[in-house]
C-alpha cells in the first residue's frame, strides 16, 4: 500500500507496509488516498533477494535519554490476549479479563486493518476470521461494521480500540503490548489518537531497528524490539540494543543465533522473551538459556510464582 502524503498533481508517497520490504517476490501496489478512501493500482513493486545481511545506520540511540521501565518486565505475557477453554488468538474482551484475573497485567494483542482501514483486534481475516467467526463472510476483510456485528465463538466479545481503551481504563495496572499486522506505524499514529489517555500503557513492538526514534516521536517510550522480522545481523543488534533504551528483546528461538542473542543480551541485563510456548516445563528450559519469560497463550503464576497451565 503505498499512502498520498499531498494531493495531484504533485505526489509524494511513501511504502508503509514494513514487511513487505523484507519479503522476496513481486508485490502489487495501490495508490490510497486517505481522504477520499480512494484506490488505484499503480503496478508493482519488486524486492530482490538480500545480498548479504543488512548492517545497521549509525545508530540515533544517543538523542534517547534512558526511561524508567513502567512496569517490571514480568515472565509471562499473554499472547493474544491469552488463551480461554483451550482457544488461543481469541484477542477478546472475555479472554482478557479471564486471563487478568489469571494473574497477567501484560497482554500482547494481535491488531489488524479492516476493509475501511479500520483496526480490529484480530490475528488474521484468513483462518483466523473463519474458526472464530464461523457464520461471517469470509470471501473478504470485513468492515469495522461487520466485524463488530458478527457473531464470536463461545460468545465471545471482539474488540476495537474503543473496547480495549474501555476495558485498559477498567484496569488501570494493565498493559499491551502491540503486534500490528501492516502499516505498523500508521497503527501507532491511530492507537495514539484513540486511546491517548492510556498511551503510557501501551508498549509498541517495533519490527525494524530505524523505526526507533519515529516511535519514540509519537510519545511511546516502553518499545519491545521483536526480531522476526528483522534481517540485520547479530552484532548489529547486540549493538543496537546495548545502546538503546528498550522495554524488552522478544525472538524466535529457532533463529539460528537465538543462542547468542539470550547470552549476551542476559548478561547486559536485557529482558529478553522468545515466542510462543505453553508447556509448564518451558518456562525452566528458556530461563536456563538466559530468557527472562515467554510469550504464552495457557501458562500463568501461582501466588507463590509456581508456573502453572490452564
């Protein structure tokens, strides 16, 4: 997707969908003009295969005064909102508060563009939209319309950010952390103009090491840097990181540094997580490799700090 920053005839545009820029293949593009919710195809954009592993720009980190973390890094956080009668991805309002009164204050949610370029708490309007909205039209995204008027799973309650601000103000030692699917830093702007009296409680995942200082520009401090997405070699984010103020490291274990990465960045203190695992013994097995918790969809504490299961 590629947004108008001016009106014809003049044009300036920019490519916002982030992912799509890490991703070998042929990629068609749309002219949309925000203002008009106008479309038009404009061809396509083509990304060659990465050469070599991109290093990293001289790095901003210095503008970024060290911020107090808001709240503890803790050793579980819910993913997708966590899990409820053993379903996972439900990002709604009943699998929120089952999992707060679990024990959780730190919920990642999945966030997602509706057909009107709305954003929908939803992992994906593949499979995803067809298990939890069994009786929707599936031939396409809904509207925020639809989606808000379709009928959930086990009567489930879905959200948008008006919900989730309402519920967040409900809960006041709640936090969330952000996965936004596509034009993540277009989401941001819109979570900051919708729910800017809990922004400080809202904790972005940032996909790309030069999106830093844009995020910090909107107002978000706490920024967990997830790397699934990112293509830039190890030292390049040791080093990004060690400079950094950052809420927290999140990674995928089967990378093939994930060794070196808990390592080092356990020994300067660096919160990090790996992604996602739900058996009670995990949470042992990922500490001993130098993680400071997992992302989860069934896991939580007892009072005594016990890991436990669903």
């Amino acid at each position: 997707l590629i947004e108008m920053n001016a009106k014809p005839p003049v044009i300036t545009a920019a490519i916002n969908a982030d992912r799509v820029l890490m991703q070998e293949g042929i990629w068609p593009l749309q002219l949309y003009d925000p203002g008009t919710g106008l479309r038009k195809s404009v061809g396509s954009l083509k990304v060659l295969p990465a050469r070599k592993p991109i290093a990293l720009p001289p790095a901003p980190a210095q503008q970024w005064p060290a911020v107090a973390a808001a709240i503890p890094a803790p050793r579980l956080i819910a993913h997708a909102g966590g899990g409820l009668d053993s379903r996972p991805y439900l990002n709604s309002l009943e699998a929120l508060t089952h999992n707060y009164d679990l024990g959780h204050r730190v919920f990642e949610l999945d966030f997602n563009w509706t057909r009107d370029d709305q954003i929908a708490l939803i992992h994906d309007w593949d499979n995803t939209w067809q298990t939890l909205f069994p009786q929707a039209d599936h031939a396409q995204a809904p509207a925020m319309s639809e989606f808000l008027s379709a009928r959930m799973v086990d009567g489930q309650t879905q959200l948008d950010l008006p919900r989730l601000g309402q519920w967040l103000r409900k809960h006041p030692d709640a936090y969330v952390v952000t996965d936004i699917h596509a034009k993540n830093m277009l989401g941001l702007q819109r979570i900051k103009a919708e729910l800017g009296d809990v922004q400080a409680r809202i904790i972005p995942q940032m996909y790309h090491a030069f999106r830093y200082p844009e995020i910090r520009a909107l107002g978000f401090e706490q920024i967990i840097f997830t790397l699934y997405a990112s293509s830039l070699d190890t030292q390049s984010i040791l080093d990004f990181v060690r400079k950094t103020p950052l809420f927290a490291v999140t990674l995928n274990p089967e990378r093939v540094d994930a060794g070196t990465l808990l390592h080092e960045l356990s020994a300067s203190k660096i919160p990090t997580y790996v992604h996602t695992f739900n058996k009670v013994g995990d949470m042992a097995q990922f500490e001993s490799q130098g993680a400071h918790g997992l992302y989860t969809d069934f896991l939580y504490l007892g009072k005594d700090g016990t890991v436990l299961h669903q």
